[in-house]
C-alpha cells in the first residue's frame, strides 16, 4: 500500500520577538493555532487530532507542557502527541501530524510548535552538565564552530561566505512583518565588525533567541480539494538519524542529511534540486550553514557551496532562493523553527508568502530541519498541485 | 480509531528494571532491553524499518536525553527514527501509524528513565500549568492523593478497598523477576500501616524505579514468518483530558472511557488486563473507565506497583499482555498506558492471538 493524498489547508504563526510578556505559553500557542485555523477555514471543532512539538523541556522549566497545553489547543477529548527531536523538532513534527492523515486515521491534524525562550535561557539549557557525561558548557554555537572551521578548511571557502548569508537572511526578513529581527542596515561590514562569539561566528553570524509558534492545518485529499483557499501538496516527507560520535562520522557532511534529503527527493520526483524548486527554506542558525547544507543538499557538488552562495544564487533575486522569509538567522523560536520552514514552503507554493513570495515555476518548494549534533533530519516537498 | 488498514504484530518484548541502579547510565540500561526484544523477535536490527523512543529530559536532568539512546539502538547507516517526550507506550502509536502509512513494514520502540536520580515526585509536579498551580509545588503524589479523595467520597470505596489493591499487586509481584517491590501482606497488615498522603499509604504508591523497554512490531507477513503465536494489535486508541484538576471529574477518567471505545475493549471477551495505575485508587477508576467486570485479571505481573520504570511503565503493559497472549496464556487482552497529573492522558491497545 502507499500513503494517502495529504495537504497543508491552512498555516498560521505569532510574530517572532525576544520575550513575549502579554501572553503565557497557551496564549502564544493559540494565537498561532487560532491563525490557522482561520486560513483552513476550519473551527475547533474540525480538528481530529492535535500534535505538538517543541525542543527540550528545560527551555521554559515545564515538564511535558503540552499536557498543560490541551485546552488551549482544543485537544479536550481527543487524542494528543508530542513530540521532541532536537532542533529538527518542528519539521519532525509536522511529518508525524502528517502522517496520521497518510495513514488514513484522521481527516484533519491540528499541529503546533513552538518555543518561549524568555522564560528560561536556552543556552543553559543546552550546557547543563549531565550524570555520567563530560561536561561542553558550551551552547549551540560552541559545537557547530568547529565543525564551520572545519567546512571552510575543506572547502577553502573565503571568509567572508558567512556574512553574506547573515546579510542577505535579514534583508528577505525586512520583507517578513513577522520575523523577530528587522535590521534594515545590515551589511557586510556590520556584521564582520560585530564582536566574535565562537570562531569564525562573530554576534551577526547567529540566530536570534525568540518566542513564538507556528501551526499548521494538515488534511486529506478530500478536506484539501474541499478547501476554499490554496492548499499545499505533500510531495514527500522523510527522517533520518545517526549517533552523535563515532570515529570517522562526518559531522560537517552528514550522511544521515544526504539520505534524508535522497529519500526525499525520491518520492517528490526531484532530479535537480536546484532547477527543480523555485525556492527552499532551510535550517540556517549560523550562517555558514547555507554552503554546507547546500553541499549536504545536493544544490552543488560538495565543496562548491560557498560559490552559490558568494554568486548570489541563493538570493530572492538568484536561481534558487533560499530562506526568503528570513529563516532562522531572523526568527528562533528553536521548537517551531523548523515547523517555520515548513510552513513557510508551504506558503510559497501556496502563492501566499507576500511581500517575500518568490515566482512559481514548478511550484515545487523544500522545508528542511535539522538538529542535535548535525545529527537529526527532517525533510518535505510541497507543491502547488497535487502529486501524481 | 482503530484498527488499521494494515495488521500489526507485537513479535519482541523485552525489559529491564532496578530499583536504584547506580551502575548503569541510560545507554547501559537501554542496550540489554533493545538486544532482548530483537532476539525475541529472532530479527536483526538492520532488518527494522522504524526506530523511536519515549523519555523525559527531566528524569536525567539535562537536555537530550534520548540522543545517546540512538548509541543503544544502534543508528548507523542512518535510520528512520523519532522521539516522543511521552511514555513509550505512544511511540508505539506513532510506529503503529508509520507502518500504516506503508513506509515501514517493523519498528522497534523503546523507553527509559532514571528516577533515581532526582525528586520524582517532585520533578512530576512541574507537569501543573507553570503560572498558577506549579509555582505552589504540589508534588504528583499530593495530585494523586486529591483523586483519591474525590473517587472515595464519590463512591462506596473505603481505604481497606486500596489496600486489598496494593495486597494484590505486591503479591503477584512475586513472581515477576523484573518487579522491585514484592510482598506477601494482606490488606489487612498494609491497612494497618500509617498513612503518608491522606487517604495514601506507601503501599499504595508505585516504587521509584530505574529501568527501560523494548518491543519490536510488525505486519502480518512477518510476524507470521519470526513468531509462533503474535499478539496482534487490534485495536488502539489514545485520548487527553484537560488538565485543571479542577476542570474534571475527578472520579472517573473521561479520556480512558473514549480510548477504551475507540480501541474496540467491548468487542470481544477480555482475559487479561494490564493498567498503567502509579496509585491504587487509579485501577479501580480505569477499570471502570476501561468497561472491565471483575472476571479479568488485573495486573498478574504486579503492574506499576511492582516496577514503576517512568516513560517505559505503560509500553511494559503492552508488552506483558503481548507476552501473555503469545505463550497462550490468554487470548485477548487490554493493556493501558497514562501519563499527567491525575491520570490526564491515557492510551489503550487491545491486543489478541489468532484463534
């Protein structure tokens, strides 16, 4: 057998900003599940089942929230997961909701993700020191350095490469009046003289720390072609994992993103990515992220990232835009940032992205998550029309 | 919701628990169970189509708990793989669901957790809603012990009723070499012990135990093929109630009741039951909730009572009524998993061998 026809009817996220101190944590979920809702055409009632994603517990000091989250979520009576796969978290998440509609078990999936960073610190939570482990101390950016040392000696990339990217995502996010950061004077210069935080990431080179939520409406064939607005097709949804440290495992190339990304591009019918999508929204967090998952993407051969990236390529008005909505580099609710890319894709394929919509040509667009230590992989296609 | 379209099978069971394992970290733990269920199921791991686990950063207290646990499972080349932040009785689910969508044709699931090595109880507590209730650190005894009231002034249930539970439980135990707290007392001796959360004794609480589990699923063809008798799922069902204490009844479970009917309990005789009950008083407000007659045995493995391994307690039910259908000791049976205060979340998977 295969899976079922599934699209998404409807998406809908909060604005991204440092500390959102209106509302509690069901209060931004609702407001991102309410949105979408509105743009499903579709009321609480409509939902057969809700699914949650956020990253670790301890990034607000509450075990499980989702348990407190059910009523907010409309999820009283009905059944409820939640999921947690590091940093590919939200891209996960919205794989497994889809999934229950592929599978024929429910209709219409309710799925939220999400991350209030404000009311703890993330990168304590990253760095507490666990039984039995040796300490990192060393958040997020203390582990990918290294690995973005190594990519730019493999490659002999310039050094420059990075805050290209870290200038160009916060231009397409002025664009985005839901992004966290809008810095409109941005440019290379800024960011090379930003102070360094990890070699070579200097301040401009790193996401942001934000609150905010993203939710997605997933429904059936049926529910999609009964849909009063655009829909966005599920070309294609895969996962790949692997262990975190063996010797020989590489880190800055991860055999589990090329698998994922093959998987992927199998179902969907994609040859060449770079022809074949109009646009990508990918998990970017530190610049020097877009040249090597360019490579580990198959945009380009492997060691050619950078010079997409340096020609332009990757730019709204390039061959291939990557992250117009400003991605991660703009917006880091770390649990919904990759259920961000996802939706994000799916509002480009659904000529609903605005003043950041890139022209549709094949209509075929890439969300992409990743997370742990370049370890966890989550993947879909969505197209504008329905898959044949 | 159902059945399926596809048949699955549980083909491998396998666990592991102690009572304060100060030897072992997470990995150690998961690799023996993981090693059991393949074995069981006489497969390879490189033979398994899906691969996801079920844990809780807070038990470590650090982030990423699960992440190692790929070291166990074993992750290389790649797999397809994923997380629940729930007991591993719902990365079941999820893995029923992959193998329905026709991605995947297996799955091994697993579960773990240290509680050892913080608070429980307390760490249980920080599940409230974090701006109005957790801040005054009820702990998931004291929540436990509030339900236990309110079921026994709503009902003609009396503290000796709890005990005989507690009675029960301890004795099967017994002969269950994976049960960490076993004891030959009648009600009587447990009632006459003190009381420590009013109407709650120590009995009545399940024990703090270390522990993790396995089990390996599959589709008819190869259940068929590896296993002489494979407990098939035939129906299996998950609901959520709100979490407010105050926003249900406390005295039943809403959200068993609905899972129960839509796992298909009622549509057949039930030999055996295994319920996820952390409290004595929770087993008899799921049996209820369950629609089970005093005919089905409850909990002969001792249940929770006996072995209390936290994110792995509810996928160990699946697998204690898998392994009594596969031996034949009987032929259908519920086995019931729970997590949140109060016995908020609850899933329910009837399971049966062939005639």
């Amino acid at each position: 057998m295969s899976a079922l026809r599934t699209a998404v009817i409807g998406v809908g996220q909060t604005r991204h900003v440092v500390a959102r101190h209106d509302v509690s944590i069901a209060g931004l979920v609702r407001e991102a599940a309410e949105e979408a809702l509105v743009d499903a055409n579709m009321d609480w009632a409509d939902i057969d089942a809700v699914v949650i994603g956020k990253a670790p517990d301890m990034f607000e000091g509450v075990v499980m929230p989702e348990l407190y989250l059910a009523d907010a979520l409309g999820a009283v009576g009905k059944p409820m997961l939640r999921v947690h796969t590091a940093g590919s978290v939200g891209g996960s998440t919205a794989i497994v909701a889809a999934k229950l509609v592929m599978a024929g078990i429910h209709e219409r999936v309710l799925t939220v993700a999400f991350e209030k960073q404000s009311e703890s610190n993330a990168t304590w939570g990253l760095t507490v020191e666990m039984p039995f482990s040796s300490p990192l101390v060393a958040g997020a950016g203390g582990y990918f350095a290294p690995l973005i040392r190594a990519y730019i000696r493999r490659s002999g990339a310039p050094t420059h490469i990075g805050h290209l990217v870290a200038v160009k995502d916060r231009l397409n996010a002025l664009h985005n009046p839901k992004a966290h950061l809008h810095l409109p004077d941005i440019d290379l210069a800024t960011v090379a003289e930003s102070f360094l935080l990890w070699e070579p990431l200097r301040y401009l080179d790193v996401c942001p720390s934000s609150d905010g939520a993203m939710a997605l409406v997933i429904g059936s064939e049926q529910v999609a072609k009964n849909a009063t607005g655009p829909v966005a097709w599920i070309h294609g949804t895969a996962m790949r994992s692997e262990p975190t440290m063996f010797a020989g495992r590489d880190q800055v190339n991860p055999l589990a993103g090329r698998k994922c990304a093959a998987d992927v591009y199998a179902q969907a019918g994609i040859k060449d990515p770079r022809k074949d999508f109009d646009c990508a929204e990918v998990y970017v967090p530190f610049s020097w992220y877009e040249p090597m998952w360019l490579e580990n993407l198959g945009f380009c051969a492997e060691g050619d990232g950078w010079k997409l990236t340096e020609q332009g390529a990757t730019a709204m008005d390039g061959d291939i835009p990557w992250n117009p909505s400003g991605g991660v580099l703009s917006s880091n609710p770390i649990g919904a940032s990759g259920m961000i890319r996802f939706g994000e894709a799916a509002q480009q394929v659904r000529g609903r992205a605005g003043d950041y919509q890139v022209p549709l040509h094949t209509g075929l667009a890439l969300g992409h998550a990743y997370g742990g230590g370049s370890q966890f992989f989550s993947m879909w296609v969505v197209g504008a029309s329905q898959p044949q | 919701m159902g059945s399926g379209i596809r048949e699955v099978a549980v083909v491998g069971f396998a666990q592991l628990t102690a009572l304060e394992d100060r030897e072992h970290n997470e990995v150690e733990l998961i690799i023996p169970a993981v090693q059991g269920a393949l074995a069981d199921a006489g497969m390879e791991r490189h033979e398994i189509g899906f691969t996801i686990s079920g844990s809780c950063d807070y038990l470590s207290g650090g982030p990423f708990t699960f992440v190692s646990g790929l070291d166990a499972a074993g992750a290389w080349p790649p797999v397809k793989e994923s997380h629940v932040e729930m007991d591993a009785a719902w990365a079941l689910y999820e893995a029923w669901v992959a193998i329905q969508t026709g991605d995947v044709d297996s799955a091994l699931i697993y579960g773990f957790g240290k509680s050892s090595l913080g608070d429980l109880h307390e760490i249980m507590g920080l599940q409230a809603d974090p701006y109005v209730v957790a801040p005054l650190w009820p702990s998931m005894v004291d929540m436990a012990a509030l339900q236990a009231s309110a079921f026994l002034a709503a009902t003609d249930y009396t503290e000796s009723d709890l005990c005989a539970i507690a009675a029960r439980s301890r004795r099967a135990a017994v002969d269950n070499p994976y049960a960490v707290r076993v004891e030959d007392a009648t009600a009587q001796e447990l009632l006459a012990r003190p009381v420590t959360h009013t109407p709650l004794r120590d009995s009545d609480i399940a024990p703090i135990t270390d522990g993790s589990a396995a089990i390996i699923i599959a589709t008819r063809e190869i259940a068929d093929a590896r296993c002489e008798r494979p407990a098939y799922i035939r129906g299996i069902d998950h609901r959520v109630d709100a979490q407010g204490l105050g926003l249900r009844d406390l005295a039943t479970s809403a959200s068993t009741k609905l899972a129960a009917q839509g796992a298909g309990v009622s549509n057949g005789p039930v030999d055996v039951a295994e319920i996820h009950a952390q409290f004595s008083h929770e087993e008899l407000i799921l049996k209820e909730a369950l629609g089970l007659d005093d005919a089905v045995v409850v909990n002969p493995s001792g249940g929770p009572l006996g072995a209390n391994p936290v994110m792995a307690t509810g996928l160990i039910r699946i697998g204690e009524v898998a392994a009594r259908i596969r031996s034949g000791s009987a032929n259908r049976g519920v086995a019931h998993a729970s997590q949140g205060p109060c016995l908020q979340q609850n899933l329910v998977c009837v399971l049966e061998g062939d005639q």
